[in-house]
C-alpha cells in the first residue's frame, strides 16, 4: 500500500511539476489564511465552509487554466462550479444531490433493462429526488433574493443563510481567481490582491486578528519570490546560460526573508492597518448608521464574538417569529429525539407526544426597551461531567423534577447555542455554562451539531402547583422581581386588577396568561416608539403581535404582580413525525416564552402567545416519568467507526469521480462540435500528442500525422495484457484514422466537413477513458511496455 502510495505522489509530482506544485501550496496558504479570517470575522460564515469553498475554488482556477478556454469562457465555468458548490454547501443539500444522482443511474439502468424486454422503469424515485433537490435550492436562493431586495430597498436585515452565500461566492471568486492567474499568467501581486480586498472588507467594521493578513501577506512573498525565480531559470535555459543550481539556498533564503518582512510588518505599531483604516474612512464610532446596518447585514457587525455575547442583549423586537413565512416553515432548524420513557412518542404512557420547548437562554433584566442578562461567569465541562444535578437548587427536587433525555440534531445556519427541554445537565460533548449564580443558569454553549443531553423539567400537576406556596430564595426574589422605576403606573395597576382575586401564585400567572390570550396575533407590527415602554406600548396602544411582545408583557405583569418570572428563548415544539419518531423544528418555531418560579418546582413554562396552545398540568404526577437509568456518556470520537465505513467511503469517492468525468465529457463534446472542422481535428491530434510524451509513447518532433499514429497504435497493442489488452483492442484503428483525417485537413486541399468532425469526436469519446485509464495505470506503474506488473 506505502508503495502504490509513493508512486501515486511521485506520478503526481511529475504531472503536476515541482515548481507547479509549490506555487499551488502557496497559493492554497494564502487563501485559507484568507478564508480563517473571513470565518472568524463574519457571523455566519464556519470554518469548514470557507476553507471548502477556498480550498476547491483554487484547484478549480488551477484545473480550469490548463484548458484551452479564453478567459470570458473560463470565468463562466468557474463561475457555474462555484454557483453549485455554494449552493449545496449552504443548503446543505448533499444528500439531495447524491440520492438524484443515485436514482437517476438506477432509472438508466431499469430503462435498458426495459429495451431489453425487462419490465418498465420507476420514475417516482427520480422524479422526488429532482423536486426534493429543486425545492433546498428553492428555499435557500428565496431567502437570498429576500435578504438582498430588502438591502436594496433600504431595510437591510441579517439572514444567516444568505450571509453565508454571498461570502462564499465571494471566497470562491478569489479564490478562483488566484489559482487560474497563477497557472496561466504567473502574476503573484494581482493574483492574491482580491483576496486581499476580500479579508480587509471582512475586517473594515470590526477588526480581526492580524494573524490572517499577515499569513496572505507571507503567502504572497513567498508566491513572489518563486516565480521570480522560476522566470530567471526558465530566461537563463532559453538563452544556453550557465547558472549554478541553488533551488534550496534560494527557498531558504526567500523563506526566511518573507518571515522577516512580516515580523517586522507586524512590529512596527505605525503600519498597522486598522489605524490606516480609520485614518480613510474615519474612525470606528463616526461611521453612520446606515453603515452599521449594512454591515450587520452581511454579517460583519460584532461577528466572531462568543455566542454568548452575541445573545447577552436581546432587544425587542427580535426575530423569534411563530409562521412567519413559508420559507421558514420549509427551513429544518434542528431534530430532535427523546427518550424519557414513554412510548413510540417519548411521552407519557398514552402516545401522545409531549409538547417540549427547546430552551438556549433567558433573560433576567428588563430594560423598558427590551431585554439583557447580567454579569455571568463561563465555566467549561468536559463531556459527560454534570453541570446540575436534579437536587442543586432545591431540597425536594427529586419528586418533582424528572430528567429528559435528548439527542438533538442542529442542522440551521450558525452554531453555538445548546438547546434543550428545560434546563441543561450535561452534555455528550465539551460544553460551557454561563452562570448568574450557582443556581442559576444563562445559558450553554456547545459545538457539536449533534449530541445528546440530559435536561431538568418540572413534572407537577395543576393541583400541586396551586398548593406551592413556599418562599422564594434570595437569589430569586433580588433578580427576577426587579423592574426599573421607569415601568408606567398603568402597567402596575393592571397586573394588580388582574390578579387581585387570584387566591394563590399559580392562579395569578394563569390571570395574567389568559388576559394576554385575548390580545390577536400578528407580524404587521411597527417598530416601538424609542420614549416609550415596550410593554405599555404593547398593552395599551398595539394590543396585538408576536411572542416577544406577548411574553414581555407576562414577565413584566408576573413581577409587577409578585410573582419571579424571566424571559425564556429557542424554539416552540415543532411538528412530531411519529414514523421516525423525532420532532422536526423548523425556524418558523423560534420562539420566545415566559417561565415562572415556583420555589419546589422550579422555572415553569407559560403560553400567554395565541395560536399556541397553553401548557396543560392536569394529570401529570411525577410518578408516570421514568427516567434513565444509566448516566449519560461521553460520544464517541468523531472517526469512531470509519473503518467499518471505509468502503462506502471509497464507493462514493470513485461515483463523484466517475461523475465528474461524465459531466466533463459532455461539455469537451459540445465545445468540439461547435469548432470548426479543422480545428477540431487539430485540437483532437494536439491532445493525443500530449498523451503519447506522457506515456512514453516512442516519437519524433518532425514525424508526420501518418508515423505518430502507426508509433502510437503499435505502441497500444503492446502496452498490456488480459483486461488492458480488452479495453484497448481494435482502438488503434481508430486512432490511425484520426491522426490521418488531421494529416488530409493539414495537406490535402479537401477541406474536412461536419461528418468528419463528428466521426472524429464519436472516435475521440470511444479513445479518452481508456486512454486516460491506461494514463494512470501507467503513472502508478502498473502499465510497461508490452507487460503488467
């Protein structure tokens, strides 16, 4: 295996050409700084996105600069490659395009099968993978026409999935750019300048590390100095002048000054470039508005901040929005499985499916205008070791909590946030926990994208929740009774008249959530007027609109009313799919909700939004709720497994190859048949000189079309046995005749026709894969003259 290994990168090496080589690594180094500095700067944007779509954009530049296209032609095709890749990057869309790919090959075979007399072909299989395909991209490519006409139109707001297909077209142009410049016209400087350009716009609002720049900037010395020198070798062997071989000191020495340019670009305080910035555009705090909003829009504002930064203040309104859209609708958000004991629903003994809501953060501080948490401190977990535990917080927890077991599956745009049913204990993977106090929780973080969890619930009927009427602990009544002394009168009153005859806590948040209900549903709502208090305004003059304002004004009127209350945020339940026995949660479910503090039970959730079902805690003694028995494990290691997997691994790596050489014989065909006769014919006999020097095909510079096609052929019915010598049989006939048609265009004074060419591309389709097969059997060495190893 090492052996074929070695032989492959040797073959590479001479295919591909040291020097040639060298420039495309340096290249790529440019461009993945480039790409990590995008990544961390823009929110939106991951790591494994960039660096995939700058890492292919590159080869693809390179590859598409070895065809014989003009530059009009080969920005197109580098374009509609970069198009596809994107889209199905972002939309996630793999899966569809496979299993289209999978079920159109079937549909072809079933269809031969059917000429041959075998029964007829199903269609549904293609027919669905094409409309589920067509719909992904449907959705992702309205959202981005939605984010982009609300930028024109002066209302730019942030939309992560177009955020992240834009900067990757964007990562892709560069990066096309650079590998093609490179290859066809070895220009360095211009080669990397819009990569360049690209980094400083991800930096021109919040300046990122100069870790990145400066990797582009050692990238492109380097980049700089080997075609210089590859100039100067290739002059000096043109002109027969004697040079010395200093190929390693020049690499030493090149390398060693571009890091020293670079230290000292980074030493010296007065180059450095933010302050440069400032100095055209002005400084970070005069920049207007408008500019700000553009900004955000794309992603720049306050990107790579900690997720919980990012959700530290929530304002109002914000974009937890219950139906709004069919996009939305459409759009998977995440999936989740639960096992706590019940049946096939994860419920109670019934089947009916538990209506969780999936918890990454609240809120404890209102501000008049929206909403803030406090000052919290970070602690990271290792996999498996417990934030919580069910009695932290309360002595009689044990009988009145349970504990929710959860595998969620994250499959939305951005990362960080941890949802769960309830509060999170621990996690399957590193987590961190943002912490008010010991007992009390911001919200978590974690980067998998799937992973399991243990949560807390409270599990307490109506009955029991009326009878808590214990008091609250000091951390409770100084934190989430609080509301600011700008809070009108008039709200107070109220949730007074509301209340006032509601015998115990339990019944008085009922009286508020019910009075909330009455209020219509709905997204048409302006922004609030900056002097006024949002719940006042929400209560009193709109008196209708979506959860954030619903659940602000529960929170607002519980703790006017006496009653812990706290601003909850993540996702409503979703729709239950009972045949795969998950809940799907699309972002149409983003949702914000109330929670209430009752001191044996803990933070209890209500419904005050209409169109949601209030929560229901009659009939739910804690007795019916099994819990697990075995304590959560850490995953297992991400390549966990992958040798058993290794040959579907290996199975679809050759089906993307064979794939991608159909696709490129198509197109190949098409371009011929739109050239003329003669230069189809020229082109045809310029490819198989080429492949002949490849192969070692035994030939002279001066020999004519007739003698290089007899060499090759000869060359051909010697050049394997068994399988190789089947593949190749009766194709030398073919190949004399082509090398003889490119003879008669040259010499004869009868011009070729159009049944020439198309002969002449019908022969080369038969010829190209086993010649290239041939090509790389011989490269690996397994193919000799007259002999396989």
């Amino acid at each position: 295996m090492d052996a074929v290994v070695g032989r492959l990168l040797r073959w590479v090496v001479r295919r591909i050409g040291s020097t040639n080589l060298l420039l495309l690594l340096l290249v790529l180094l440019g461009v993945g700084s480039a790409a990590l500095g995008v990544a961390d700067r823009v929110r939106g944007v991951d790591v494994t996105l960039a660096l995939t779509v700058g890492g292919l954009g590159v080869l693809a530049g390179w590859l598409i600069s070895r065809l014989s296209l003009s530059p009009g032609w080969a920005s197109a095709a580098a374009g509609m490659l970069g198009l596809v890749l994107v889209l199905v990057r972002v939309g996630r869309l793999a899966d569809e395009l496979f299993r289209l790919w999978w079920a159109q090959n079937r549909l072809a075979r079933d269809l031969l099968g059917w000429m041959l007399g075998g029964p007829p072909p199903l269609w549904h299989p293609a027919r669905e993978a094409a409309l589920d395909l067509a719909r992904g991209a449907g959705v992702l490519l309205q959202r981005v026409t939605a984010w982009g006409t609300a930028l024109v139109g002066g209302s730019p707001g942030f939309d992560p999935a177009a955020v992240s297909f834009v900067w990757g077209l964007g990562l892709w142009a560069v990066a096309a750019w650079a590998g093609w410049l490179i290859a066809r016209r070895a220009r360095p400087v211009w080669a990397v300048t819009p990569t360049g350009a690209l980094l400083l716009t991800a930096f021109y609002h919040v300046w990122g590390s100069h870790v990145y720049l400066l990797g582009l900037l050692l990238a492109a010395l380097l980049l700089l100095a080997a075609v210089s020198y590859d100039e100067r070798m290739r002059r000096w062997r043109a002109t027969n002048v004697d040079y010395p071989e200093l190929r390693p000191q020049t690499i030493a020495v090149s390398g060693f000054l571009a890091l020293a340019l670079v230290a000292m670009a980074q030493a010296l305080p007065s180059l450095r470039l933010d302050r440069i910035r400032d100095l055209v555009v002005g400084p970070g705090e005069e920049r207007s508005q408008e500019s700000e909003a553009i900004a955000e829009s794309f992603g720049m504002e306050g990107a790579g901040r900690p997720a919980f930064q990012e959700v530290q203040f929530g304002g109002l309104p914000r974009s937890h929005l219950l139906g709004s859209g069919p996009e939305l609708s459409e759009q998977v958000a995440m999936t989740v499985r639960i096992d706590d004991g019940g049946a096939e629903a994860g419920g109670p003994p019934n089947g009916e499916p538990t209506p969780y809501y999936w918890r990454s953060h609240t809120y404890d501080r209102y501000t008049g205008s929206g909403w803030a948490a406090g000052e919290t401190d970070v602690v990271a977990y290792e996999a498996g070791v417990p934030a919580l535990t069910p009695t932290l917080g309360s002595p009689g927890a044990p009988a009145v909590r349970r504990v929710v077991r959860q595998e969620v599956r994250w499959l939305g745009e951005g990362r960080g946030m941890a949802y769960a049913a309830g509060t999170l204990m621990v996690a399957d993977h590193d987590y961190a926990v943002a912490w008010r106090s010991p007992e009390d929780p911001f919200g978590a973080t974690i980067r998998a994208r799937t992973y399991r969890a243990d949560s807390l619930v409270p599990a307490a009927t109506e009955e029991v929740l009326r009878d808590d009427r214990g008091s609250y602990p000091a951390w409770v009544r100084e934190r989430y009774l609080e509301l600011p002394e700008e809070v009108p009168d008039r709200v107070r009153a109220l949730a007074r008249d509301l209340t006032a005859t509601a015998a115990t806590p339990y019944d008085r948040a009922r009286a508020i959530e019910s009075y909330l209900r009455q209020f219509p549903y709905t997204l048409d709502v302006g922004k609030p007027p900056g002097d006024r208090d949002v719940v006042e305004y929400f209560l009193f003059d709109l008196q209708s609109g979506y959860c954030d304002y619903y659940a602000s004004a529960m929170v607002v009127l519980a703790r006017a009313a006496g009653l812990p209350a706290r601003l909850a945020v993540g996702y409503a339940s979703g729709t239950y799919d009972a045949d795969e026995a998950r809940y799907v949660v699309t972002e149409a479910n983003a949702h914000a909700w109330p929670e209430v503090y009752f001191p044996a039970y803990g933070w209890v959730r209500f419904e005050p939004t209409v169109g949601l079902a209030p929560p229901s805690y009659a009939g739910r003694p804690a007795a019916v709720w099994p819990e697990p028995e075995d304590p959560l494990q850490p995953a297992p290691a991400p390549w966990a497994g992958l040798g058993s997997r290794w040959r579907e691994v290996v199975l679809g790596a050759v089906a993307l190859l064979a794939l991608a050489g159909i696709v490129w014989q198509v197109a190949d065909r098409w371009r011929l048949g739109r050239k003329e006769p003669a230069a189809a014919l020229a082109s045809l006999y310029r490819r198989l000189r080429r492949l002949g020097g490849r192969l070692g095909v035994p030939m002279e510079a001066g020999d004519t079309p007739r003698e290089f096609g007899k060499a090759f052929a000869d060359w051909l019915e010697r050049a394997g046995e068994g399988s190789v010598q089947e593949a190749l049989a009766h194709r030398g006939e073919d190949l004399i005749w082509l090398t003889e048609a490119y003879g008669r265009a040259s010499y004869s004074p009868r011009l070729p026709d159009a049944a020439d060419r198309e002969r002449a591309v019908r022969l080369w389709v038969g010829l190209w894969w086993r010649l290239r097969l041939v090509h790389v059997a011989h490269g690996l060495g397994l193919v000799q003259m007259g002999q396989v190893r």
